[in-house]
C-alpha cells in the first residue's frame, strides 16, 4: 500500500485568545471574504488553501480552534504535527497580547520542535487613520517579541485584508523545501485513505 | 417521547455563538504571567449539560450539537478522554494515584512500575513520547463507528492505520493458521487443511456470509441459540478444535467457551465483512492512541458545531426545580433540558441516585496490563503494519485460564510510543481479579519468551536449521513460527520493560453488549430512571469488547432519550460535501500560477490518490 502524496500539505494552526480575529483571518485568506460574525458550516473546522510561493506550491490545512482555547482546552490532537502556527492578537487588546506570550509558550511545549510560528497583531484597520488612540499594543512591542522568540511578525487586518496574504506567503517561504514525508518511511504504517467511502452492503451486519 | 422541542436547524455556528470577549477589567502585570487566566464559565444557560469527555459521551455532544442543541461539555479531570483517555505516562501515574485514592469510580487496584529511563536528563524519550490508552481498541472496516467517522467528517483528524496479523497461542506456541490471509477465500484455503476440512470450513463461511435475513439461516441461529458455538462448529460442521478455536476466539474475539452460537457468528460474521473494504486487511487502527484520540476528534467535531468545552471543571450542585447547576468554578447556569453524567464523573449528591440504578445490574469486571517494551516487536506484525493482535483462549496458560486474553501489540509506527520500543495491551475478562492477574501474568510472560525467541539472532540460529527443515517452507515468514526444538535452543536474553502498568475496570455493560444492543430500562444504565433525577442520564463505562461495536448504538440511545428519536442522528449537510464527487470531477485548473491562490476548498487530505487502491468499492462475495 502506498498513496502517492498531493502537493505538499502544510498543517497550519491558529492560536489566541478569543475575539481577536483568527477565523476572520482564516476566512479572508481562504475565500477573500470578511463577514462579522459568520464562519463557514464546514464538518472539519479546517480549511485548506493553495498558495504559490515562487515555483512552490504549498497546501495549507488551516486547523481553526473552533472555541476551544476560550477555557483553555485545546485537545493534543490540536497541535499534533503542526508544521506552522499564527498566534494572533488584537492591537486594540492589550490583554490579547500577554496571551500571546502563552500561547508561544504552550506551542513550544506541545508542538514540534520546528515549527514555524508567526505573530499576528490583527485589526489594523481600527487604528489605520487618525485613530491612533485605539491602538494599545505598538508595533514595537510586537516586534521586540517576535525577536525575542524568534518568530515571524506582520500586523494585520482580516477586514481590509491589509497583509493577511503575506503572513501565509511569509511562512510559506519558511518551509523548507524538502521536509521529509514522514508517510512513506517504511518503517511507519500506510495511512489509509478513508475518504473514498466504500459501497455499504445492505446486509451488513454489525450492530 | 421527550418533550424536548428543537430550536430550527441553526444557520452558522457564529450566529448562536458568536465569539466573546474574556477581557479582564484590569490588565494583569506583564511579570509571572505564563498561564492564561481561568476564566469562569460565563454562559448564561445551555440545553444539555455533558459531565465527561470519553468516546460515547463526545459523540453525543457532537450529534446533540450538529443539530442545533446549546451543549456544554466538561470533564473534571485536566485531559481529554475521560475512562477512554490516551495517557502519558506521568499522566499514567498520577492517574494510579488518583484510582488508588478511590478518587476515579469504577477502576481499582491499579499499579504501575516505570524505570528510571525516561527520567533521565539525557534520556531521549520523554513521558509524553508515549499514549497510553485507558480502553486500547481495534477498528473493524466494516463497522458502524467507523461510517460514523467518515459520514461526520471526524475521520479528517485521524490517521488509520491497517492491521491484519491475528496470532492465537495454543499448544505452547503462537500460529496464526487462517487468520492473516490477505482475502476471505484465503482464509479457508490453507495448504496444510484436508480437503475435507476445507469443505467444511467452505459452508461454515458461506453460512456465515448469507443474508442475515435468510429464512434458513434464521432458523439455524434460532434453534442453536442456546447452544455454543463450540458444540455448533463440532457438531454441524465437523471442525476440530484447533480450527474451532481459531474461529472463536481469533477470528470472532469470543472470550469463553460458553460463547452461543448466534453471538459468536456474529463476531466472526464482522470479521469476515471487513476483509477488502479498504484493503486486505480486517482491522484498523488509529494513529497516536485509540478510543482517547477518537474522542478528541469527536469533541473538536462538538466545538466547531458550537459546543462550548471547560475542563478541569466539575459540577457541584444541582437544583432540578429551577434546573440550576453550579460548578466548581463557582458559576452557575441553568440547564434547559438534560444532563448527561459519566460514572466516573459523578458528584456525591447524585452518588446515592446512580447506586440506587445500579443496584440490581451484574457489574462486569476487566482486568488490564499494559506493558511497554524496548522491541519493536516487528517480528508479529504483518510487513508494512504496526500493529498485531495475539489471543490466549480459554485454558490455553498454565494458569489455566478460564477466559481468553486478548493482547493488543503497537510499536513506534502508530505514535504511541518511541521507534523501537512497542506496547503490549493484555486484557482478561476472568471475573476473580486475584485470578485475572495471574492469567495477565502467565499471557505477558508467554509473549516475552515468545519474542526475545523470534528476535534473538534469527538468522543465524534459522540459517544452520532452515538445511534441515524437510517441509521447504520458510520458518519465519511472518509470524511466530520457531518449533518446540528452537525453543531451547536460542540463548536467553532479558526483555527490557519501560513501564508496567495494570488495574481492574468495573462496568454495567454486558460482555456480549446484549445491554447495549438491545437496551431496556430494566438492563441499562442509561435508560432506568428514579424518581429524583429526571433530567440526569448517567451513561455506561466502557465496555470489555475490544472492538468499537456498540458505541455508536449507546450513543444513539442516549441521543434518543434526549430528543425523542435518533433520525437525525448526524443528519446534516456539510458545506464540504462536494468533496464526495469522485475523484477528478472537482480538480481545479492547476496552471493559473498567476495567481497567488487557486481557490481550492477541497478539504481533503488525500482526495485523488486512490485510484490505486485496487478495491475500492468493498469485498465482492466469493462464490461458492
Ligand atoms: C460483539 C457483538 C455482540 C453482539 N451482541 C448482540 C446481542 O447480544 N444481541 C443481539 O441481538 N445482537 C447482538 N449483536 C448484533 C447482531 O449481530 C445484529 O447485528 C443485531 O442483533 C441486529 O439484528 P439482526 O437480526 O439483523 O442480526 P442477525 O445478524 O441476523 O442475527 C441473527 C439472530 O441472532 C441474534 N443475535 C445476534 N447476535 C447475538 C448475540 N450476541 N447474542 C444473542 N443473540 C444474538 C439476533 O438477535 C438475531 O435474532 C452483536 C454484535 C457483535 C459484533
Ligand atoms: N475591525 C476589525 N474587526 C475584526 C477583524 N478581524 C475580526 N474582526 C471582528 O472581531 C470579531 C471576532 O472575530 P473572530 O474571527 O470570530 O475571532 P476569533 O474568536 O479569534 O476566531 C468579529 O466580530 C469580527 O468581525 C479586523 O481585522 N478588523
Ligand atoms: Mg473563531
């Protein structure tokens, strides 16, 4: 058994607290949409998304928390092989921005070891004009722990789709190029694929 | 009926429950801050309340949730899982202490040895290198969870992987006569069987494949319905017992020769339906641990339909007149319709309630070991696989078991552990615990002589004796074939053991799942009622079966006793749906490279790559 494998599929997921904008964020890239307060009836809560990075072709599995990190119960499963992540924050929210710190941290205790892990400061477009007084979290402050950490920094806003591209691009060119596919080490099992549904015999018996 | 009206087919999952923000008041110090804060439960209310996140418990939450119903699901202790948790070992150990404390209803006695390895600087692993789960299971391909996982999407978290090898000890040895064929009709055609036998052998399958609604077959089930399966594969179709014991316990899992004959064709029944439904094996496996990463999946799958998660957290008081709850974050919310309670998660103003609904039920005991072994144990399990089964039947140690021990193998492929390094998962249903352990003992120690046996310089030891071998065939083909001579022969060498760990699970659940399958409110837990907790449905713990069949129906039926009716039992439309086109019908021009994106909403991992998969569309019935 072996499955030859599609583009390079990249399991991207999205950490911070919530309200900040993360589905927004996941929502403009994927479809190029901005609706408050909608997010996409989909069974598996992850989008996937193509993105072309110069001759690579990368595809994102984009894992949203589905209103799991609002207590803090994010299962194992979640960060399981996650190759990327976005920590996002509101840069009106200056509470939003100490969560980020821990959820760095929480991705440098869960996660791999290489994961590449970019900080996003969302909600641009609420401090874009003249409005600097909603702004509470300075691009500075972004920066210096991004540095700190090593991470990669963009501000954003989901709304205006202002750098939303840009952050994926920016973590797309990260990759490197021939990670190693784990899947047909032959040592490891076959995966096996269960998305092509076999025929179910009526006279099937099990309970 | 319930009373329970439906809210409509909710819109979005935002629309019910849009995002809210936790903000403090004041913002705390920068310094010291490395945990988020604990934030209460600020929801005003919720229809059904779900106290417990294992498997049949997050399923619930999650068909309750797909169709509209406010659930909030918590869990007292910090993982996910519950009685079906996926543990690290230190998890492991203060899982022990917790059980021992009397703190964890329903499991006893538990006991755990871990060596200092892992605890080394160092040391390379880790203790959350390893999942250990609580309820180690196997996955038939045809079976009703496993077109639950596919239908709500679930099966996208997970990673399966195949498992054939079925290894049965007997006369002091492993083999595995029929049981890892690579098809239905191979499994009767073994060269060493007499023509007779295998005629035999051929009308036994083709019963056991007929229509289950075939008037004869009926009958034949009714009349031997008291009769066991031993007396009826003897009897009826001459067998002898070594196939006989193949059949039952191998191949059918049965744990006791008292097994009747329409429960026991319908174990060997699902196995022999599952061969060629993915492929040319029986059994799948989950990667990275069984029942406790199903239930993560299927509680991700709650969230995204709305589910709000918290645990940590317990509930503490309940007023059934102003359906009033209050939990151990000290919020209280009001509860419109029901709560559904896991026994391990009972709070002691209801322990007298759930005592009094268990009163008159036959508890059920499983006993466990598990041990963790520096071998990968490659030497049982078929090429490519990271996974084997190997069954002890009755009376087959020199403990002189009265029930079988199943044994379920993993090594490092599966994610559970480490490269190189593999656990074992012994399970005994002897009812005596004293007894149990000795059993679990007796099977662990067979297994370890059995594999240092397979391991230890085969080539060497096989390529002096292979000369003499007359018969021509090859000693180690795949499974544990070394004769009585070997035996002795291979030098002795110690198995090194990273960690042992066993305990005793009680439960209400039958081990022929008649109370599951067919549930009354006289048999089941989660149907009988008492007069002071109408709104609370306790659920069962985990059953002794190794596979997952009945869960899906404990989960219909507490589903039904929430909304009246399990036809809309995971109805739902998925956005995704188009996925399910075949395979090529939805591609995307791949030359607009132009573009930054294609939009491509395709959520599937590996949606066109299985035009090699030689049968796609299931096993065909051989004939006969
Ligand atoms: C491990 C396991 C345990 C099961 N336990 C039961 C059970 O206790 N009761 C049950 O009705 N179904 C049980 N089933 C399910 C059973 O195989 C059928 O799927 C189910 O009974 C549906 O009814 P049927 O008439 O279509 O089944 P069929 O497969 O046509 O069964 C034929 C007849 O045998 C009876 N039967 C089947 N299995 C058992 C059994 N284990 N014990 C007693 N009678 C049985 C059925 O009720 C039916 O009358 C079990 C299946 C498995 C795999
Ligand atoms: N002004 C503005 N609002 C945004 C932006 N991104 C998200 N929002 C709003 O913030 C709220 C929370 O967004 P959501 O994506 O649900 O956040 P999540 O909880 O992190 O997934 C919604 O009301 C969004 O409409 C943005 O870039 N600018
Ligand atoms: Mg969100």
């Amino acid at each position: 058994m072996s499955f030859p494998n599609p583009p390079k599929a990249i399991k991207l997921v999205l950490l911070g607290e919530a309200a900040v904008g993360k589905s927004s964020l996941v929502l403009r890239f994927v479809s190029n949409d901005f609706q408050e307060n909608k997010e996409p009836t989909i069974g598996a809560a992850f989008l996937t998304q193509k993105c072309t990075i110069g001759d690579k072709t990368i595809k994102y599995e984009i894992w949203d928390t589905a209103g799991q990190e609002r207590f803090a119960s994010l299962a194992p499963m979640y960060y399981r092989n996650a190759q990327a992540a976005l920590v996002v924050y509101d840069i009106t929210k200056p509470a939003s921005f100490l969560k980020a710190r821990h959820w760095v941290k929480e991705l440098h205790e869960q996660a791999s070891k290489d994961i590449i892990i970019a900080l996003v400061g969302n909600k641009y477009d609420l401090v874009e004009d003249s409005n600097d007084e909603l702004r509470k979290v300075s691009v500075e402050e972004g920066k210096k722990l991004a540095e700190e950490e090593d991470l990669l920094f963009f501000e954003t806003s989901a709304k205006t789709s202002f750098n939303v591209n840009e952050v994926f691009i920016g973590i797309g060119s990260k990759i490197p190029d021939n990670s190693p596919v784990t899947e047909t080490r032959p040592e490891n099992g076959a995966r096996i694929d269960l998305s092509s549904q076999p025929a179910q015999k009526s006279n099937s018996s099990c309970c | 009926m319930s009373s329970f009206h439906r809210a409509e087919r909710r819109k979005s999952v935002a629309e019910r429950s849009p995002s809210v923000s936790y903000a403090p008041d004041t913002i705390p110090q920068l310094a010291g801050l490395e945990k988020p804060q604990e934030h209460n439960l600020h929801i005003g209310e919720c229809d059904v309340l779900v106290m417990g996140t294992g498997l049949v418990e997050s399923v619930v939450a999650a068909a309750l949730s797909w169709q509209g119903v406010d659930v909030l699901h918590i869990d007292n202790k910090t993982c996910y899982g519950d009685s079906n948790s996926t543990l690290t070992i230190e998890q492991v150990k203060s899982w022990c202490q917790e059980v021992n404390s009397g703190r964890i209803q329903h499991f006893e006695d538990a006991q755990v040895y871990v060596t200092g390895d892992i605890y080394h600087p160092q040391s390379k692993f880790k203790s959350k290198d390893y999942g250990i789960d609580l309820t180690p299971k196997i996955m038939f391909a045809q079976s009703d969870l496993l077109s639950l996982l596919v239908k709500s999407r679930v099966y996208k978290y997970l990673e399966f992987q195949s498992l054939s090898n079925f290894h049965i000890f007997e006369n002091d040895s492993f083999s595995t006569k029929f049981a890892n064929a690579s098809s239905k009709e191979e499994i009767f055609t073994d060269q060493s069987l007499s023509l007779l036998t295998k005629r035999y052998l051929m009308k036994f399958l083709k019963f056991v494949l007929e229509d289950n609604n075939d008037e004869d077959k009926r009958k034949t089930l009714a009349d031997n319905a008291k009769v066991t399966i031993y007396d009826f594969l003897s009897q009826k179709f001459n067998l002898e017992t070594s196939q006989i014991n193949e059949l039952i316990y191998s191949i059918g899992l049965c744990i006791k020769p008292t097994t009747k004959t329409p429960e026991a064709i319908a174990r060997i029944r699902r196995f022999l339906v599952s061969f060629n439904v993915y492929g040319n094996f029986p059994v799948l496996v989950s990667k990275y641990g069984g029942p406790g990463e199903i239930s993560q999946g299927f509680c991700r799958s709650a969230a995204v339909a709305g589910t709000t998660y918290k645990l940590n957290t317990a509930l503490t008081d309940y007023d059934p007149q102003l359906k009033l709850a209050k939990f151990s974050d000290k919020s209280s919310i009001k509860i419109n319709e029901k709560l559904i309670v896991a026994p391990t998660q009972i709070p002691k103003f209801l322990q007298s309630s759930y005592n009094e609904i268990t009163e008159s039920l036959k508890k059920v005991n499983i006993s466990r070991l598990v041990v963790i072994v520096k071998k990968d144990c490659k030497e049982w399990m078929a090429d490519q696989e990271c996974s084997a089964m190997v069954v002890f039947p009755p009376e087959s140690l020199n403990s002189q078991n009265k029930t079988s021990i199943q044994a379920l193998i993993q090594n490092g492929g599966t994610g559970v552990c480490p490269p190189g390094q593999s656990i074992w998962y012994l399970t005994s249903f002897e009812q005596d615990s004293i007894k149990a352990k000795q059993d679990l003992q007796c099977a662990f120690e067979k297994m370890e002589s059995s594999i240092l046996r397979e391991s230890s310089d085969l080539d060497d030891v096989l390529d002096e004796n292979l000369s003499v071998n007359k018969s021509g065939t090859s000693l180690v083909v795949n499974s544990v074939k070394l004769g009585k001579s070997l035996q002795n022969f291979v030098p002795k060498e110690t198995l090194e053991i990273i960690c042992k760990f066993g305990f005793t699970q009680k439960t209400y659940v039958l081990n022929d799942l008649s109370n599951v399958i067919n549930p009354t409110d006289e048999n089941n837990v989660s149907l009988r009622k008492t007069k002071d907790c109408e709104d609370i449905i306790f659920t069962n713990m985990p059953s002794s079966e190794i596979s997952y069949d009945g869960i899906v129906k404990e989960c219909k039926t507490i589903y039904q006793a929430i909304t009246g009716s399990d036809d809309d039992f995971f109805d739902v439309d998925f956005e995704d749906d188009d996925e399910f086109n075949p395979a090529g019908f939805h591609q995307q021009p791949t030359t607009s490279s132009s573009n930054l994106k294609t939009s491509d909403n395709d959520m599937a991992i590996a949606s066109s790559d299985d035009e090699d998969n030689a049968h796609p569309f299931g096993a065909d019935e051989m004939e006969l």
